[in-house]
C-alpha cells in the first residue's frame, strides 16, 4: 500500500514535457524557422514560455496546406530568451528521429527543397 502511494507521489512530481502548437503557413517562415544543421533536424518556436536546455518538448506542427498536424518530440537545444535585433525570444527544438521527428524533417526539406541553399538570415543563424 504504501509503495502504490510512493509511486502515485513519482507520477504526479514528475515533470510534463512541454507543449506546443505551431502553425508554419508560408513557405519563407517555414525557412526561417527550420534548423538543418542539427542531427536529425529542428525548428525554433517562438515563444514566451520559460524552458531549460534538455527539456522534452512535444509539438503539433502544422505544414504549409497540409491538414495533417504532425505529432513531434523534442529537445530544447537553444534559447534566445528575449527579442534580439531581428531574432525572436523563444526555442530551438531538436527533433527526436524517433518520435516523429524524421518523418517532420523529411517532409520540411521537401517542402524547402532549393531554398535549403540560400544564404538568407534565419532566426538563429
């Protein structure tokens, strides 16, 4: 009896991962948030939300036209925790390749396919 509550105890302090629902409609914004050069790719979520780096994220992301929200776990991987110049306060998230995060990453390199080349400013990089 007293192990179930000890383990009830664990449940309810162990911390949820973060959620976040991010809706890229256009093309340009989609280049702006997206990361490549992270293993297994990543995308910046603006934000104003306080994380930690390491922190698990889980993300419904909404492509372009696609219907199809994609289900997606993450890690915080950068922080840029107020307005900078020209870059947005909030997250870099790296995909986990195996929660969703491959099939995110394939369908956003096709979706950018050339612009994947260009040299224009990003909100990170």
């Amino acid at each position: 009896m007293a192990e179930d509550t000890q383990d009830e105890i664990k449940n309810l302090s162990t911390p949820k991962p973060g959620v976040l629902s991010l809706a890229i409609k256009e093309k340009a914004a989609l280049y702006a948030a997206y990361m490549p050069f992270l293993a297994g790719g990543g995308l910046f979520i603006p934000t104003t939300k306080p994380f930690k780096i390491g922190e698990e994220v889980f993300m419904l992301l909404s492509l372009i036209d696609d219907p199809i929200k994609l289900k997606v776990v993450g890690h915080v991987v950068w922080i840029t925790p107020t307005t900078q110049g020209n870059k947005p306060q909030g997250i870099g998230v790296q995909f986990n390749e195996k929660s969703g995060g491959l099939e995110a990453r394939n369908k956003i390199e096709v979706l950018l396919g050339n612009a994947l080349k260009s040299s224009r400013a990003t909100h990170t990089m």
